[in-house]
C-alpha cells in the first residue's frame, strides 16, 4: 500500500475512534437517526432558538432561557417527525464572551471540539434566529462564526442553505407577520446578512408566542399557528436532500477548529491560537508527535501565533 493510502486509513481509523469515544448527547427521544434531516439552529443568547424548536415539534421540549452561558459548543438535539418525515434539531448555545471563571477559553475550545467530533455529519440546513428589533453585536458575531465560517474551511467546499428566522410578536403586522421583514430586509442585508436578500426566499418572520397573559395567549395563538406552518413549508422546500459533512479527516476537522476558533478570539480579544490545546486535541485523537509538530508549524499557526 502506497505512503498515502496509509496516511488516509490511519485518519479514516482516528475517526473512528474519536465517534465511538464521544459522550452520548443530550436528547429529548430515542437519540439520532442517519436518514434524519439535520438541521443546525444557531443565533445570540435569548434569540429565540429553543422557543422556535418548541414551536416546530408542538412540545415544550427545550429548555428556553436568556442567560448568557458561554461560548457555542453546548448543545441539545431534539428530534421531531413532520409529514412521517425525521428531523433533527441540534440547537446550540449562542456565542457571548464568558464570564470570569465561568467557561476559560480551554475549556471552550475543548466544548467546540467536542460538537465538532460529535456532529461530523455535517448539516442538511442551518437556521440563524435573530429577535424583532435591532440586529445586535452578538448576533453579527453568531452569524460569522456559524454561518459563514463554520463550513468556510471544509474540505467539500460546500455548505448547507441557510435560512434567517426572525421571531417575536410583530404586533403592528398581526395581519401578515412577513411584512416585518419587508420593512427590515434592506437593513439586514446592510449589516452583511446576505441570506435576507428577496431573491433567496430565506428571510422569515416567525410569530412565537411569548405572552403569558390568557387573552393575549389565546389571540396570538392563531397568527402563532399560521406562522409555524409558514416556517415548516419553508424548511421543507429548503433543506438539502443530504447532510453536507463539515469534514472527512481529523486534519479537516482541525482546520475547521483554527478558522471557527480563530473569528470567536479576535471578537474576544483572545490569543489567535493555543498551541498546547491543539497539541492535546490532536494527541486524543491519535496523531503522532511528528504529525502534531506539523499541524502546529504550519505557516497559518505560525503567524496566528506571532
């Protein structure tokens, strides 16, 4: 066997192995199916992710709450059946600079290795949730981290579409929800948002009920509904037929670690790289100390350390 044919059955065996070591997730049913529809639901803390998979599945099955947790690389996987078809929900924690003490940067990096080890996979869609008002600094972080640097550095060269869902009340467009994001579209496409331009059908306003007042609960309830079928409609016409895989190798799951981990450091103020993480990281799954002196000398690391 030629020097490459082994290079690529020791990577094929490193991954492997890193699945089969990976701690079961957290799920609300019987866990994760290989001909599910896998769909990533990303977006800032209290942007309404969980209140969105708990609208699309008709249970109260996420956990919603606005406190800031840390970086991404927490999740849950909520799995749903529309139309005897299987979904996926993998609903992650949003993007915020820890607090002190709370999640050190070593422990973020591990937490984002972990989801990418977990869901190698890939995704059949990724939905940005953003709230009805003014895109926060946050969001615009989420989005660049998630959206466009997630896959930026796969080793396909493709990405899953992507669709924008804004949910809130919209109560000036009780009658046609949508007309909010008429009204917004240019300025979301201004702040980079490119997925919000006409042409793309991927901007969507999604009515999720907050109120917990009776009477207000009761009229929102069918503008709610309405809205949750326009959401599934959506989805249906716009997830790919198949995940697109974040990577194919441990080497390709690295580079998606130093490009994701690189864009969440420089909003932080955080070292580009850590070399002594990465040389762990690359230890755990297998690599040899020839090998993990390579990954870490080379010319992105090298300047990215400098």
């Amino acid at each position: 066997m030629a020097p490459t044919d082994n290079k690529q059955q020791h990577e094929e065996e490193i991954m492997t192995t890193a699945t089969e070591d990976s701690d079961t997730n957290t799920s609300t049913n019987n866990g994760s199916s290989k001909s599910s529809n896998r769909i990533l639901v990303i977006g800032s803390t209290g942007a309404g992710k969980s209140t969105l998979i708990n609208a699309l599945v008709g249970d109260d099955l996420c956990h919603t709450s606005s406190a800031a947790v840390g970086c991404t690389g927490s999740y849950t996987t909520v799995t749903a059946t529309h139309n005897d078809v299987t979904y996926e929900f993998i609903d992650t924690v949003g993007i915020n600079e820890p607090e002190e003490g709370t999640v050190s940067r070593t422990d973020a990096l591990k937490m984002f290795f972990k989801f990418l080890r977990d869901n190698a996979d890939g995704f059949n869609l990724i939905i940005f949730c953003t709230r009805e008002g003014r895109i926060t600094e946050e969001s615009k972080t989420t989005y660049e981290v998630m959206v466009k640097k997630l896959y930026a550095s796969s080793e396909s060269k493709q990405s899953p579409p992507v669709l924008i869902f804004v949910g809130g009340m919209f109560l000036e467009y009780d009658e046609d929800p949508q007309q909010w994001c008429e009204a917004n579209r240019a300025t979301f496409v201004q702040q980079g948002l490119v997925e919000a331009a006409a042409e793309l059908d991927a901007f969507h306003a999604i009515a999720l009920p907050r109120s917990k007042n009776p009477m207000l609960a009761k009229v929102f309830q069918q503008i709610s509904a309405a809205s949750t079928k326009r959401a599934w409609n959506v989805i249906e016409r716009t997830l790919a037929p198949e995940p697109v895989r974040l990577y194919t190798s441990v080497r390709g799951m690295l580079n998606v670690v130093q490009n994701v981990w690189n864009t969440i450091a420089a909003n932080f103020g955080w070292p580009l790289i850590i070399p002594d993480v990465l040389r762990e990281i690359a230890a755990a799954c297998g690599f040899s100390s020839k090998e993990i002196s390579e990954l870490t000398h080379t010319e992105p690391f090298m300047i990215a350390m400098n």
